[in-house]
C-alpha cells in the first residue's frame, strides 16, 4: 500500500532493522523494496481554546515592511498529550482492522468473502466493511463501501432471504 | 562575466536516454557522443565534481539499478542552488537566528547555496577518494545539516519530474513503478483487462503536451 504521498515524500520510509543508516546501497535496495509496501497512518486531534493559547504581534521580526509578524504562542498540556497516547493506540487497533482482513474474491481458496461480501463457507456470514480490500489505494474509500454494502444488502435480503445458502 | 563552467557527464550512464537539462531543451543523448557536457549554473566544475561523487555514495549505481548519477542528480542541484530556493527567496530569513527544537526544522542563518558551498569545501578532495574511504567520510558528517540536505535533494533529484533537471529519461519513475502525474487510467481499463500491467511512466510535458518549467527558472 502506498502512502500516497507521490514518488518524493513516499520514498525511503523502511522498517526499522532493514538497513544500518538511511543512505548508501543498503538503504537504497531496502527503500526500493519497500517503497509501496509501506503505509502510514497520522491523526489530527485538538489543543482546546485555553487561556495561554493566542496570537499576539512579535516584539522581535518584522515583515518586508517592517510591521511586525504574527507571533503564535501554543504550550501543550496533559491534555494534549493524553490524548495523542490515546489516538496512538486507537491508530494501531485501526492498522490491525482496515484493508485485507477478510477479502472479497472469486473463489474461496484465495478469498475470503465472495462479491456478494458473503462468506465462502458459511453463508449466514455477512462481512462488511473495507476488511473487504484486499489493499487500499490512495483514495478515500468510503464510497465504495457503502456501494458495497449496499449490494450486500440486496443479495441478502432479495436473494438469500428467499432461499438461505451460498449464493455463488 | 563568470567562466562558463561545466560538467561532463559520461554518455554511456545517460546512453539514449532523453536529457531535459542542456539550455531548458530535451536533448536526445548517444551514447557514442562518448561524454556531454552540462553547462553549470552555481556550482564551480570541481565542486560539481564532489557533489555528484556524494550523491552517488547516498543513493548508489549498483545490482539494483541505476543511480544518482545516471539520473543526473547534480544537475537538479545546481539548479536549484542557482534559482529562488538556493538564495532563501522565499525563507524568512532575518536576525536575530536562534537555535530551537529540531522539529522546527533548521533555523539558521546560511542560505542552501552558503550551506553547500562550506559542506563541498569541507569534503575536500572526496571525488579522488576510493568508495569505502568516501563512505567513512560522509558518515563522519552524517548529521550536518548540509548531508541532511543532500540526501534530501538527492532523493528529490532522483523522483522529481525531469523538467528540474534530474530523474533523466524518467530513471526513477521506472525504479520504482511510479507512473508520473496522470489523471486516469480510464483508457486503459478495457484493453488490459485481467493481464498484469504497468504503464510506462510520463512526465508532466509529456500529460500536458507542452513543454514546462520549474520554478527555478524564475528571473531574479
């Protein structure tokens, strides 16, 4: 899976052990070998409207016109670095559930699920979700797990309703 | 006026492979033209000389493909160093400089062209050195800001799009698969349905149809 960063800011990311420095022909076949195996997953959380937040006018640096610059003053609390151990962890329960857990195929012995998001073996299983991908892209998915859900309801209520089994 | 100065590059690492660096044109280079010679923008011959034998340290010609000098690294450097980026155009860059976590990235005073011409002069006669010999030197400097910009800039020379001057004949896309900036594959869907296939990496004038430029082309 790419990070879908582009060709420059994806590449060189390696898993720790893989090579001793990050250059040099060992990190180099490393890098390559791993430059769209690799994924990253970042989060963006919140600093609250405290008091000791705020904008102010730099008393030191100057713009071209010798106004002075916009100084930012932003000290993290507990708070905020509560909350960043707490995304950290959800982020890695996130890794274990997204993309290839239960993969949609076309047969059961490279598959999970058949196109229908149905189990292959047993058919009152229905796995939906992006568990379905057996990667993801650089695109938001989400509008195709809906699609897929959505026929995924279809099979099961216009078909497997009428008659419970595997549908493929 | 400053000489001219330049580097040869040898023909065989850019045999027949389209060269977008000579005078803003494509060039078509042989590789019986034996060498060709890039005209330099910043850097001096010697100077050029040393960056070029670093950056082939950091991202190797080796078993496992091409490198930076076949992508024509130093040239996206030079240029570089030679347009807006290489002066701080665009930094804020004025006193009083101090010194601050690293995740605020570098905070000094020295423009990109001022930190490679004191980091080239500090490798001394590096390009004359045997690889393990520059392998140990550049490892002496490691965490220098000016090694932590050349490996920077010489993975952005081997992945940029050509019109910067490196990733000649689109070396690096190929290295690494990735198929330039095309907006679909819409076309292709029908025709190759069910066979693995990967599509022969373009460049930015190539999806457009014009010839473009970098921004380092930008008058002073």
């Amino acid at each position: 899976m790419s990070t879908g960063e582009g060709p420059i800011a994806g590449f060189g990311a390696i898993p720790p052990g893989e090579a001793k420095s990050d250059w040099g022909a060992e990190w180099k076949k490393a890098a390559l070998a791993w430059h769209d195996r690799v994924a990253a997953i970042s989060s963006e959380a919140e600093h609250l409207a405290y008091r000791q937040n705020y904008v102010d006018l730099d008393p030191t640096y100057t713009d071209k016109y010798g106004d002075p610059l916009i100084r930012l003053t932003l000290d993290w609390t507990e708070h905020e670095r509560a909350q960043g151990a707490m995304v950290t962890k959800i982020q890695g329960q996130l890794a274990a559930a997204m993309g290839g857990r239960a993969i949609m195929g076309t047969a059961p012995d490279s598959s999970v699920v058949n196109p229908w998001l149905q189990h292959w073996h047993a058919p009152n299983l229905w796995v939906v979700g992006g568990s379905a991908f057996p990667q993801n892209g650089s695109g938001n998915p989400t509008l195709t797990i809906l699609a897929l859900t959505l026929r995924a309801a279809d099979g099961l209520i216009d078909r497997y309703l009428k008659r419970p089994g595997g549908l493929l | 006026v400053k000489r001219r100065e330049f580097i040869l590059l040898p023909a065989s690492s850019l045999g027949g492979v389209l060269l977008y660096t000579l005078a803003r044109e494509p060039v078509r280079v042989q590789a019986q033209t034996g060498a060709v010679k890039v005209p330099l923008r910043f850097f001096t011959a010697a100077e050029a000389r040393t960056v070029q034998a670093a950056c082939e340290r950091i991202f190797p010609s080796d078993e496992n493909g091409p490198g930076a000098t076949e992508a024509g690294v130093v040239i996206f450097i030079d240029r570089q160093l030679a347009g807006p980026y290489g002066r701080d155009k665009y930094r804020y860059s004025k006193p009083p400089f101090v010194d601050s976590v690293p995740e605020h990235g570098y905070q000094g005073k020295a423009s990109p062209r001022e930190i490679y011409r004191e980091g080239v002069q500090q490798l001394g006669n590096f390009a004359d050195l045997p690889p393990a010999e520059r392998d140990q030197k550049l490892r002496s400097t490691e965490n220098t800001t000016f090694f932590r910009m050349l490996r920077q800039h010489t993975i952005e020379g081997m992945f940029s799009d050509p019109m910067h001057g490196g990733n000649a004949g689109l070396i690096g896309w190929q290295l690494i698969g990735y198929p330039g900036p095309l907006m679909s594959y819409r076309d292709e869907i029908d025709k190759n349905h069910g066979q693995p296939w990967r599509r022969k990496p373009v460049s930015l004038a190539q999806v457009v149809g014009h010839q473009v430029t970098g921004w380092e082309e930008e008058k002073e």
